[in-house]
C-alpha cells in the first residue's frame, strides 16, 4: 500500500469524512493515519469492533465521549515537573468525570457489545484524585479552603483592604481635600490603591507618585496614610502566592501518581473515538460487514462508492473462482473507471477496518498491494507524454506484482497507435496474469475483448448504455464484452445507415447491415442527403464513368410499393438527381430513393392514356380554381403547378 493508491482511489478523503466524527484532536489524527493490515485476524477483529460501536448506535446515539481537551498539555507538563495550574486541573477533572459517565454508559452495553464494552474496564475512575481536585479547585483557581493556612491569609487580606478602603474614602470625602482632587474616586496602580490628584496640588498631598496620566494633568498618588496598609496587604499576598503554589505543587504530585492510570484511560477514550467516528460514518453510508478472506475472492453485491451516495448505480462483481481477471469495456463516461476505483477503494477500507455500503453475501479479499494505473498521469516536470507516464508507471508495477497483488489499470494501451497499444495491452495483461495478480482492467480495444474470452482466468464485462437516450446506465454487465456504441450512437443521431454498414466493415472485417426502425422512416428523407447517387459524377470535370448505376424508372401513376413500411402509395415526381421520387401515400406526399420502393402496378394499367392525374394529387378547389385561371387572370390568387408541369414534361 502507497500514498500514490490512497489518493487515486480517494481514501484519504473518505478518511476526512470519518473524522469529522472524532471528538478529540488525537482522534482524529489516528484516522488521518490510518493505514490498511494484511493481518486477516486483526482486520476481522476491527470489523467486529465497529459492527458493534453501529449495534450500540443504534440503541443510543449519544455516547459520553471525552474530547480530551488539554490532557496532551497536561501530561507533557508532568513529564517535565511543571507545576499545573488550576486550569489544568479542571480539563483533568472533566476528563475523570467522562471516564466515569462512560463506565456507566457501557454497563447496559455488555450484552450487544461484549468486545467493546469490556475495554471500558481497562479505565481507572480514581474518585479521590477527583475528589481532591474538586475539594481545592473551584472557579478556576484554588479555593480558600484548600488549606486552613490559605484561608487565615486572605482573610487577612480582606481585612487588611476594607481598612484600606474605608481609609482612602474618607480621604476622598475630606472636605480639605476637596480641591486637590481631579475625580473622587479610588483607582488601583500597580497592585496599589492611589487617589488622583491634580498636578498643580502635588505639594498638598503627601505620598508617593506611583503614575500620572496622558495628558499629565492628573498624578495618581499612594496617601502616606495608606502606604502602611498596603505594605501589610503586600506580604500577606506573597504569603498567600506560596500557599497556593503549595497546594498546587501537592495536587501535581498527586496526579503524578496516577499518571499510568491517566494515560491508559487516555488511549481507551482516544480508541473509543474512533471506533465511534468509524460506526457513524457505516451508519452514514450505509455500511455492512462484509467476510474477509485471504482466497482472492471478490464477490461485491450491490455494492456503491460510498462518495457518490444515493447518486451512485449499485455494481455487482464476482471474481476469485474461475476468474482471477475482469476486463471492462463500453463508451466513454459509462461509468469503467469508476466502477475500477470502487473495487479498489473498498478494498482499502475493508483492511482499514471500515464497513463497506454493500448487499447480503458480499466478500473482499485482502491483498498484500493495490497497485495502479489510473488517470492521465502527464508529468510536465519530467517532459514525459501521457504514454510514456503510463509506461514508466506500468514498469514499475510489473516489478511489484505478484499473486497477493490487486491491479488496476485504467484505458489499457491508450494514447499511442491503435494497433500496438492493443499489442501491448494483451501482452502486459497476460503477464500480469502469469504473476497471479487479479486483475481489473478496461479498455477499448475489441482484440482484447476477444483475447479476454478466449483465455482461461479472464472474463469481460461490459457497461450499459441506453441507445434511446444516448446515455450510460452505469451498470456492469459480468460475461459479455460491451461495444463502443459508436456506430449506433451514430445512428440514432441520424448518420446514413448505409456509411455506419461501411464502416462496420471496415473495423471489424465482416459485414453488418445497420438500418432505422420502421418507425423512423421519416427520417429517410434528411438522411438520403447524406449519400449521393448522382450517376453522373465528376472528377476534375471528367465524367468517371466507373461509378455508373442504373437507376429505377417510374412514372406519374404507377403504384408502388413502400419496402420499409409495407404500404402502397402513387408516383407523384421524379426521379431527381440523387434518384428520389415524390410518393403519395394516404393523402400524404413522401420522398423515398428509388431503392426503397417497387413497382407494384404500373400506371398505363389502371389509368387511361390521357388520365388528369390532378384528380390523385390535386384537392377539389385547386382543380376549380385551375380551371379557372386557364381562362383568365384570378386577381391575389397562386396555384401550385407542379403536378401540371410534370405532366407535361412526361
């Protein structure tokens, strides 16, 4: 397995999908790495895993899982005799409290889940390190009553500042010192309480000038009569920071006792994560466990690529028995490539230890590499054209294959000369084959098509299209080789049966009549265009009388008969120069090649010799006003003449 595999087959974006359902950070970096086994024990013991994380799911969707949030700070500290700070302690507490939640969580669990649910024994709840850590450790620094030393230091400290305070309020309110001052109030500088005095009054108050302001107007002044109070506030707060750091110095060590019980519980909720992460991507995806063997055998019932979703066409394969070798042909953007990949890629997740979106019965082999040839792979850098790259690529996987090997290869032999490419294709598979590698492969070339049904291990498949609406289907067809769809796509688009017949024959050698469904002889018409049979055909104003052909005659009158449609209709016109004559059938007029129809009875058999053919062609009113117009001028009156005309000419 490569990092090359991983991106053409987009298993690391399905790796992105299943972390985003991972609650910590380490969580998700262990999906990041995820990485297929060879291991069929280890892989069938991760399926089961997750089979019963989806059981547990199923039954309750919000599972107590720790985000782990600062314990990766935490023990890096310890490691390194830092002392911990309050905060610390409270992520450690709210990570001992999930352990907790989630012990009791899986105690129901057990029946459903036995193999999941018993890891949970694996975490120690330590209840008197999270009792203790409650006990000193209250909004978020340590609690007065940590210590009987800390409590008898900041009620000093209380004391000691409401003195303080009373002290310098009275001073504010002094009517004395009224004057002096910029604002009554007391401000804080430093860690010491200052009254504001104006500049020009320093000399009136004594005390020490601890900050001024901006614009230098205002002096912020430390009374001589608070100094002594706040020198006593000063040392009892030093006292108080040593208390604290006692404390806190107590609880690491503490914690550092259990530091193995931590970590352990640490990487059981960083595998539970996990686990999770992967049932709510199965569940998401609609996955199942599929059995895995170690046999080569590939049987995918319904199988989708979990990409694609709902949009995607289910897909059913076989190989590993009689077959160790599928060859998929069909049109282009019908669905060859990706149908490859989804083979590819779910094999990949299936040693990952992830469901797969499959049928009942569904199978994957494990194998020891994937190794592709997948995409375009031109390299500007290396001055290689897209043929070369896929050789250079393909030489390198002829070195690594072996019969514990999945091939992939994508267009076969494209990009050069048809003929050798194909050459080379069927060369280069069958050496595959003769490595025991399987194999799955497309291509375009029918020689390979054949190659795959005449030998043993290989078999074709083939994708879908629908004719009628000129789009793929996206299924897969096992035991038939699909064709291009060129020649009929063609047709249904409307090009000459007659040049598609041609170039069947060219291709392929042997002769196939293409032609139109009855119903669409309409068209004939346009499509006749298409050909001309003009027996006078000229070459550098030379008549080339090699392309000479009789032509069919038929007069106005004779009744034919339609070959395409088995109806009979009258001559009306013709023949023009590409041998269309103008046909009237069921009161409508046609145009049909003289190829296209026969005479069935001639026209001096049913008509007599001076017969006004207007009578056939022509409505009641067109003959009146016929008649008419023969006599004089009709003024704003037209009458098509044709039939007339024609009439005359014959």
């Amino acid at each position: 397995m490569n990092i090359k595999s991983f991106t053409a087959l987009e298993f690391n974006r399905v790796k992105e999908s299943i972390a985003q359902y991972t609650l910590s950070d380490k969580g998700k970096e262990r999906i990041e790495h995820l990485t297929p086994s060879t291991n069929l024990k280890q892989i069938r013991s991760w399926l089961d895993e997750v089979s019963e994380g989806v059981r547990i799911l199923e039954k309750s969707s919000s599972v107590p899982i720790s985000s782990l949030n600062g314990m990766e700070i935490l023990s890096s500290h310890i490691k390194k005799g830092i002392i911990l700070k309050p905060s610390h302690f409270l992520q450690l507490a709210e990570f001992l409290s999930s352990c907790k939640k989630l012990k009791q969580f899986m105690k129901d669990k057990e029946f459903m889940a036995p193999r999941v649910t018993s890891y949970v024994y694996g975490i120690e709840e330590l209840p008197l390190l999270l009792a203790e850590i409650e006990r000193c450790i209250r909004n978020g620094r340590v609690d007065d009553y940590a210590s009987k030393e800390l409590l008898k230091v900041r009620k000093q400290i209380v004391i000691l500042e409401d003195r303080l305070k009373d002290k310098l309020n009275q001073m504010i309110k002094s009517p004395k010192n009224k004057a002096y001052l910029q604002e009554f109030i007391v401000s804080e500088r430093n860690g010491r309480y200052v009254i504001p005095v104006k500049k020009e009054y320093k000399g009136k108050m004594k005390g020490t000038v601890l900050d001024s302001s901006a614009s230098g107007a205002t002096l912020y002044i430390e009374p001589i009569e608070a100094t002594n109070l706040q020198d006593q506030i000063s040392l009892l707060k030093t006292d108080e920071d040593l208390e604290v750091t006692k404390i806190l110095s107590a609880l690491t060590v503490l914690v550092d006792t259990h530091l193995s019980e931590i970590k352990q519980a640490m990487e059981i909720m960083v595998h539970y994560d996990v686990l999770f992460a992967k049932a709510k991507y199965s569940r998401l995806i609609n996955g199942r466990d599929v059995e895995v063997n170690d046999t080569h055998e590939i049987i995918l019932n319904e199988a989708r690529h979990p990409l694609l979703g709902n949009n995607a066409v289910p897909l059913t394969i076989e190989l590993g028995n009689k077959y160790h070798a599928l060859i998929i042909t069909g049109p282009n953007t019908g669905g060859k490539t990706v149908t490859i990949k989804t083979v590819g890629l779910l094999t990949l997740m299936v040693q990952s230890g992830l469901h797969i979106p499959v049928g009942k019965g569904s199978k994957v082999s494990i194998f020891q590499q994937i190794l592709l040839d997948i995409g375009d792979g031109q390299s500007i850098e290396q001055n290689l054209s897209t043929f070369s790259s896929h050789i250079t690529n393909i030489i390198e996987l002829l070195k690594e294959a072996n019969d514990e090997s999945l091939v992939i290869l994508d267009e076969l032999g494209s990009g050069t000369d048809p003929a050798e490419g194909m050459g080379l294709a069927t060369a280069l598979l069958k050496q595959f084959h003769e490595k025991g590698a399987t194999i799955l492969a497309t291509t375009h070339y029918s020689e390979i098509k054949d190659y795959a049904d005449k030998t043993d291990g290989f078999i074709n498949g083939s994708m879908e299209f629908d004719i009628d609406t000129l789009q793929p289907t996206y299924r897969l067809t096992i035991g038939k080789g699909g064709e291009s769809q060129a020649f009929a796509i063609a047709l249904k688009l409307g090009m000459h049966p007659k040049i598609i017949s041609d170039a069947h024959q060219i291709t392929y050698k042997t002769e196939k009549l293409y032609q139109l469904e009855p119903n669409d002889v309409s068209k004939q018409r346009e499509m006749d265009r298409q050909i001309s049979y003009n027996r006078h055909t000229k070459r550098n104003g030379k008549e080339n009388k090699g392309l000479k052909h009789e032509v069919a005659k038929y007069q106005q009158g004779d009744n034919v008969l339609i070959l395409a449609t088995d109806e009979y209709g009258i001559v009306f016109q013709g023949p023009d120069s590409l041998g269309n004559y103008i046909v009237q059938v069921k009161g409508e007029k046609r145009t049909y090649n003289h190829k296209r129809i026969k005479l069935y009875i001639a026209a001096n058999e049913l008509y007599p010799e001076d017969y006004d053919f207007n009578i056939i062609f022509e409505s009641k009113e067109n003959r009146k006003l016929s008649h008419l117009m023969d006599r004089k001028h009709v003024e704003g009156e037209t009458l098509d003449l044709g039939a007339k005309r024609n009439e005359d000419k014959n």
